[in-house]
C-alpha cells in the first residue's frame, strides 16, 4: 500500500463524490479541523491512569463521532450518492454525560482556569480546539448546506469537555483555580 | 447548573454587551484563540517539575491575565457599560521576567529548534499559539477598535514563552540545539 | 542581547528581505504555522522512550528542514538577494522513510482512530498540524509565487507522521483501532 498518491502536490485534493477543491477551502478546514480535534482526543485518552480510566470507552466513542461528523462534512449535501451518517441520538448521550458529571463536581459560580492535571488540562484543550472546529463548521456554514446536527453536536462537544475536564480533575483530587477578576457567571 | 444553553446550536453567540454575532466573527475567532492558549499554559503549568516548580506563580498569573485579556476582546470597545480591564503594568512586568531569563541562559547568535525537554517543548507550543492569537487580534484590529494594551501584552508575550523555554531547559540541563542553517540572527 | 524589539507592538513586522507586512498576511500565517509544527515536533521528541529512540535523529531532521521550508516561505520568490535554500532531495528522504514503516506496521484497510501511546497521539497531532500548515500555504500560493518544493514537502510530511505514528504504536505493541463506519479505503 502506498499512502502519498502525489496527486495533491500542487494544492488540489478531492473530497467524498469525487469534486476537486483547492485545499484551502472552507471545507477542507473544516474537517482538516475536525482530523486536528480527534488527534487532541487520542492524547487525552493516552493520558488516562487509574482513577480516570473510566472516561476511556466514551473518549474513543467521540473519537468514532468525529469520524462520523468529517464524513458529512467531506461531502455534499445534495450528492445523490451519499447520504449523511451523523446520528443525532449522540447529542442526548453527550447531555446525559454533562449532566451526570456536573452534579458531582463542585459547583462554581465564576469562570475557572483551564488546567490541573495533564488529563484535565488535555481535556481543556480538547475544548477549545472543539470550539475552533465550530467556528470553521460556520464558516463553511455561511455559503454551503451542512448536516445541521453535526453543529449541535459540536457545540454540545465543547460543553461536554468543560464538563469532562471538571471531573477528570475531580476524581484526581485536583481542584480547578478560579479566574479571580470573574463576574457571577453560571446560574 | 446547565452549561449547554441550546442557544448557540445555530452557529450565532453573544458577547459580552449581549450583541449577537457569527461564531466565525473576527472577534470570537480572537478570544476564542486566547481561550485555547489559556489552556496551553495550563499544559505547561501541569509539567512543572522539582526543578521548575519555580515558574508555577507566574504562570498561573499569565493564566489569570489572559482572561483579563479575553474580557477586553470580547466586547466593543465603545460600550459604555463596560470599560476594558487589561492592566499595562503587566506588561513590564513581563519584561523584567524575559531580561531575568535572557541573562542566565547561555547567550545564541543563532535561531534554536523549538524542543526540549516536555516542558520546554510546550512553552514553545505556547509561545507559536500566541503568535497565532497575534496575528487573530490583527485581523480583529484591521476593522473594528480594541484595546492597545492588549496587543502589546501578546507581542511581549510570545518573546516571554521563548526566554522561559530556554530557561525551563536551562534549569533541567537540557541544551537548545541551534538551527543549522542560520544566519547570525540574535545581536 | 534583548530579544522584545517592541517593533512589532501595534501589529506589523518585516520578513526577510526587509518588506513591512502587516502580521496576520497570508504570509505571516504560512511561516508562522510552520514554527507552531516544528514545536509539535519538538514534543515529539521529548517523548521519546527506549523502545522508539531510533526516531530521535530523523525527527531532529524534520526540524531543521522546517526552518529551511520557513525561510523560504518568509521571503519573496522574487527577492534577488535572497535564493531558495529548501533542498528537495528531502522529499525522497521522507519517501524512503514512509515506505519503510509502511512495510513493517500491520497493513490496514480501513481508517484508523488517530492515537495509541502518548508519542504516536503527539504524531497524529504532528500530521494533522502538518495538514493545517499546507491549507495556509495553499493560501498564500493562490495569490504569491512560493517555492513549490517546500509545498511538495509539506503534503509529503502529514504521510510521513501517518507512517510513524503507526511506527511509533507498533515499536511500542500498542495496536491502532479502527474506525467502524470506515468504507474501504486503503488500496
Ligand atoms: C474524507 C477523507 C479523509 C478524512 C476522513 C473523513 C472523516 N470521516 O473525517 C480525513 C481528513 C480524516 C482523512 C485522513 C486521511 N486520509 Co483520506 N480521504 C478521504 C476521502 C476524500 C474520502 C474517504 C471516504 O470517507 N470515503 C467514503 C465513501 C463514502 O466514499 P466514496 O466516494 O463512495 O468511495 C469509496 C468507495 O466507492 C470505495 N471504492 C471505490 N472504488 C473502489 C474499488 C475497490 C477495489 C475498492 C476496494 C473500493 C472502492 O472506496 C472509495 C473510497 O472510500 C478519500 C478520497 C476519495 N475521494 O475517496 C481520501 C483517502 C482515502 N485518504 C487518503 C489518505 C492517504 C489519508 C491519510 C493517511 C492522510 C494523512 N497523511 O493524514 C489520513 C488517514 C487518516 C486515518 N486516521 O486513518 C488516501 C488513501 C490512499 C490509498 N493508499 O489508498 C485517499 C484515497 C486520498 C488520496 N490521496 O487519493 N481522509
Ligand atoms: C466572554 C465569555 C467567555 C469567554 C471568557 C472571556 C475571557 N475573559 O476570556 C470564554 C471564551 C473564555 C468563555 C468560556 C466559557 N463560557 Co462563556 N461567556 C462569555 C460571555 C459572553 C461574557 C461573560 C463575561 O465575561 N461577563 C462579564 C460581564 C462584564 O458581563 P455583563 O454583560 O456585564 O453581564 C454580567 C452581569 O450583568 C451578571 N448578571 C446579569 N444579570 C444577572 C443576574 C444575576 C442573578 C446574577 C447573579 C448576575 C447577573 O452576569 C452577566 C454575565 O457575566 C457570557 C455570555 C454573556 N453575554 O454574558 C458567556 C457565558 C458566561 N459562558 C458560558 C459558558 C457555558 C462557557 C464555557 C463553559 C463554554 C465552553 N464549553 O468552553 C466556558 C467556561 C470557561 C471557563 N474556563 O470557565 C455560559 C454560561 C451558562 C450558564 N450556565 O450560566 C454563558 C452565559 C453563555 C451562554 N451559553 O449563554 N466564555
Ligand atoms: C524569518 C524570521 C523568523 C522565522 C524563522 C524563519 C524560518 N526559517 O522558519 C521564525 C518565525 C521561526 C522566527 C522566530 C523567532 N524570531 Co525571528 N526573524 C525572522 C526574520 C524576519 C528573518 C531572519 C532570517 O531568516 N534571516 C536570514 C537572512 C537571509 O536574512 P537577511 O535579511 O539577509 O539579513 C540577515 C543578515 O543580513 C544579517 N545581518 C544584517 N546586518 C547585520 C549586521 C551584523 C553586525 C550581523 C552580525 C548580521 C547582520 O542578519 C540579518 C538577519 O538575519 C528576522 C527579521 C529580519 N528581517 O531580519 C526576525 C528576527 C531575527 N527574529 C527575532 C525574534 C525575537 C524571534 C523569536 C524569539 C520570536 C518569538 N518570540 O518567537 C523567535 C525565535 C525562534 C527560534 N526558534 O530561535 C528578532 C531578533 C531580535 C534580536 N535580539 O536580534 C528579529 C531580528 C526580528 C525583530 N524583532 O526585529 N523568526
Ligand atoms: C461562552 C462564550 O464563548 C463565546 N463562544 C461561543 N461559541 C464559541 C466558539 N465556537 N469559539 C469561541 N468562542 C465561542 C460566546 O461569547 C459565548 O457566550
Ligand atoms: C521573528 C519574526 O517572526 C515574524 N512574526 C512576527 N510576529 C509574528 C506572529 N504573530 N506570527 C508569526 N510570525 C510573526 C516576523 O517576520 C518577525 O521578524
Ligand atoms: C485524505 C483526504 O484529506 C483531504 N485533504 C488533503 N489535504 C488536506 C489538508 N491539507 N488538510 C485537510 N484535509 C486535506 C482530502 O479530502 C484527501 O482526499
Ligand atoms: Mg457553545
Ligand atoms: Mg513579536
Ligand atoms: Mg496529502
């Protein structure tokens, strides 16, 4: 198997259905971004000990989403051959694991520095560069048709992975500095 | 507490002031950028050592003023209910640390690769992030007003990152090893 | 020797050759994101561990050649004081490189998740990084004369850290997961 084709030497590279796009298209950064979260994720799971491996089976299962979320974005969404494959229902599975892990974390009313442990503060990462995949997914957005689920999901992502971080640091005994010139910020 | 508020799943977000935008505006595209580096230092700050402990203040200090940093560009700087906050005395501040650094690591003529030892190798992913944020807060300035402290805190700051990673170095006897090719670069 | 110049504190700076350019030009992004990767590599090497260390002087290669592919990505093609130095024959180098992993790893047929041990995790981080940083020198390319070897590289590169962080898995018996929704996709 021979992985460089050399067919993308001079800029040009094909997307699913087969249509040439200069590689600065909207929609190769797009999921080029989604490619860069995913590997963020992969760190984050090499990172998980002992009191953390519980997280592992649900960071690979995003892992296997954001594969599903780049298919969708790799295509058109009028190509008569390809149909999107996103499924929805992982919004919810995603707002299930927010909920549980916010009840148990301490509650904070002000904004808190992104860190503590390695595993947090990957997680921390994983979360803003989810929220740069967002902002290239509206980029795209502006002048192309998406999978509209692929954005709630996204956004919902980030949200997940604040809450994720918490409570990684949580069950590492670490516990999250507050940014100290914070208004009341979460109800 | 509900972190995920729905409200963004469109792809359009508030900012301090509560005027609406595209998430891909200039404007989020730049606090967005420093919320990702927040999360860079709060790598680093996890990588702290017995020798580098020494740096654990400052940088949960740079953690804290990058949120001052990110209030100021999350609103207009014309809103007349919410002044900027960013302090320039920060700035000299940051000086006074880089001559510090500068005068103890061995003196180069020559650019350096960007690695180490993991801390260091992360500060210099900090110090080329916030190059990133630069250049983002620029594209910001070229239309709309912000404000001046702030970029010149970012400037200082990426100059910052590289004394502290040949500190960090330094301070765990690891050498920079110098770029090949370079010219006489450092006077 | 004081490396803050502040010349740069309101948002412009020169490249090689002396040209003013305002900090976030197309390509000020290119040379830019060019050093943000070679710091992912250098973090890549400080993980190294005793089973992968046969990767230290080949990935110390990378680096250099990276700054050979950012000076000539910081001047103008046009400069007549200032030649191309990026050296071509790297691009066979790489490819006698990916060929040699390629041989070796357990063939795959379909996508794999982007992770494995903390090195291989840092190396997909490397490749997608890689693929951002050729999407801006398309960018730039779509209006500038660029050297087009240092393009031809750059594709070649992201194959190049695909190659190894399936190395870098399979020196370490860690073995890669598949993507379950993967269509057949290697040939
Ligand atoms: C989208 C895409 C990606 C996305 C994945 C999307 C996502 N879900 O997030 C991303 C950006 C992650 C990606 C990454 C990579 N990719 Co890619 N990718 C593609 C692309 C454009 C589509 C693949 C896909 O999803 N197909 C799904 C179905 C729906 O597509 P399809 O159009 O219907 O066609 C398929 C079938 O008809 C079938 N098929 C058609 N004819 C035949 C004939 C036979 C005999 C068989 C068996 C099958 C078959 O195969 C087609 C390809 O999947 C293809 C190029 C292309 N246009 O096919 C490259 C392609 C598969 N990628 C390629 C490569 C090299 C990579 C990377 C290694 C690049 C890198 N250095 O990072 C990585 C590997 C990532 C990993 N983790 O494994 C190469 C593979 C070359 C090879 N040896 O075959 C391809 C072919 C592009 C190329 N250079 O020509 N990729
Ligand atoms: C700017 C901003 C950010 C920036 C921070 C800016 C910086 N310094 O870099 C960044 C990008 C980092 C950020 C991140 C996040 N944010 Co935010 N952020 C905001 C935003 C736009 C302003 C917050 C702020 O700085 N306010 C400062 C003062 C000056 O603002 P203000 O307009 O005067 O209004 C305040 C007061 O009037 C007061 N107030 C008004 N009425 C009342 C009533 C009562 C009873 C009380 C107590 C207070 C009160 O509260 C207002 C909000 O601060 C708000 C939305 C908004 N427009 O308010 C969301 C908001 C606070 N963020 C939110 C969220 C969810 C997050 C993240 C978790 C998102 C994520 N997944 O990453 C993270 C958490 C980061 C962390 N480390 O803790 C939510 C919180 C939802 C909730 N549960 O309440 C908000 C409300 C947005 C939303 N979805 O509606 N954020
Ligand atoms: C391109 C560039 C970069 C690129 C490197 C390019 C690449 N290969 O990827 C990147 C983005 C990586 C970079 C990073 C940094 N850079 Co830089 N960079 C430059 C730049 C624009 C050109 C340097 C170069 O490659 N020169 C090569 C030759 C071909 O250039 P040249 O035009 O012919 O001129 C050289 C000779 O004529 C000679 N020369 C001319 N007159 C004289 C006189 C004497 C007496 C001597 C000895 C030599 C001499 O020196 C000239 C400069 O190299 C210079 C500014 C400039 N315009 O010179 C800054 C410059 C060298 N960088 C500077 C700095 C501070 C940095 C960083 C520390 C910034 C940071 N915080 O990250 C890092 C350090 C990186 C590292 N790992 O060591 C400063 C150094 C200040 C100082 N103390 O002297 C400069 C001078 C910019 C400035 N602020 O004015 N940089
Ligand atoms: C918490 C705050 O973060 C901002 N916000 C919302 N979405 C994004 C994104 N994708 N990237 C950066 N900032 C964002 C909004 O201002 C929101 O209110
Ligand atoms: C050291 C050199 O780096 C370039 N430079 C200055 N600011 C930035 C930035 N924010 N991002 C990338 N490159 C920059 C200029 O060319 C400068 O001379
Ligand atoms: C493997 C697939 O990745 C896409 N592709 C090719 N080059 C890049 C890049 N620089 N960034 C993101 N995606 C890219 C193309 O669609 C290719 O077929
Ligand atoms: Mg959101
Ligand atoms: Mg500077
Ligand atoms: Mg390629």
């Amino acid at each position: 198997m021979n992985i460089y084709t050399k067919t993308g030497d001079k800029g040009k590279t094909r997307i699913i259905g087969k249509k040439v796009l200069a590689k600065d298209d909207d929609r190769i950064e797009a999921y080029g971004s989604v490619d860069e979260l995913n590997s963020d994720v992969g760190l984050a799971i090499s990172l998980l000990g002992e009191k953390t491996n519980s997280l592992h089976d649900e960071l690979e299962e995003i892992q296997q989403l954001l594969f599903d979320a780049g298919h969708d974005l790799a295509m058109l969404a009028d190509d008569q051959n390809h149909p999107f494959i996103f499924d929805p229902a992982s919004i919810t599975w995603l707002e299930k694991k927010i909920d549980q892990y916010m009840k148990v974390v301490p509650p904070i009313k002000k904004f808190i520095l992104p860190g503590g442990t390695r595993l947090a503060s990957t997680l921390h990462i994983a979360r803003t560069v989810t929220r740069r995949v967002e902002r290239r997914i509206v980029a795209l957005q502006s002048h192309s048709k998406i999978n509209p689920d692929v954005l709630v999901f996204i956004n919902r992502l980030s949200d997940y992975f604040f809450a994720c971080a918490r409570y990684a640091n949580f069950l590492d005994h670490q516990s999250d500095v507050v940014y100290r010139n914070s208004h009341t910020i979460f109800r």
